[in-house]
C-alpha cells in the first residue's frame, strides 16, 4: 500500500511539474519529449506496482515509446491546424483580398 501512494504522489508531481514551462510550450518536439516523459514514468509506475523492478524497467520503456508516438502524432496535428489557418489568413494579409475583412456572417 505504501508503494501504490508513493507512486501516485511521483506521478502527480510528474504530472505537475510537465505544465511549468508555458514559454516554449509551441516549441518543435516539446509535445513529442513531453509525452514520452509522462508516458515514460507512467509506465513506470505502473510496471513497478504490478512486476517489481522488471516490471518498471519494461513498463518504463513501452509506455516513453507509447508517449513519444503520441505525443508526436499530437504535435502533427497542430502543425497541420497551423499550417490551414495561415493558408485562409495569407490572401488577407497579402492584400489579395478586399480590405474590409470577411464576410459577414449568415444569419439563419
């Protein structure tokens, strides 16, 4: 019982301690090295509480991979979210289309 509270205070805590730097929260691979650290420890945890040591080591490994892919797989899409609001954005700012800004909305 205390291993499975002194686990979850580390995890909390790791969970805590991911969100103190917002500067360079957009930065290239900080989504990707974010989700392999919390994955990481949280495989940890959990392959320590189940399997011991081996456990923690393996879980260790399979859940940074895990954490890294998606973490990757999220860092994509923000790219990708960024990338299509800057393609509406650009013919305004390039003044290819009229000054008085979009269209006003339909009302239905």
């Amino acid at each position: 019982m205390k291993k499975l509270i002194s686990m979850s205070l580390l995890a909390l805590m790791a969970l805590g301690m991911s969100g103190c730097d917002s500067t360079t929260a957009n930065a290239p691979g900080n989504t990707t090295l974010g989700g392999a650290a919390i994955g990481g420890l949280s495989g940890a945890g959990i392959g320590a509480m189940a399997h011991g040591t081996k456990g923690a080591l393996v879980g260790g490994l399979i859940g940074t991979a895990g954490g890294a892919v998606v973490g990757n797989q999220m860092e994509r899409n923000r790219n990708a979210q960024m990338m299509q609001q800057n393609q509406y954005q650009s013919p305004y700012q390039a003044g290819l289309m009229p000054q008085s800004g979009p269209p006003a909305p339909r009302s239905y």
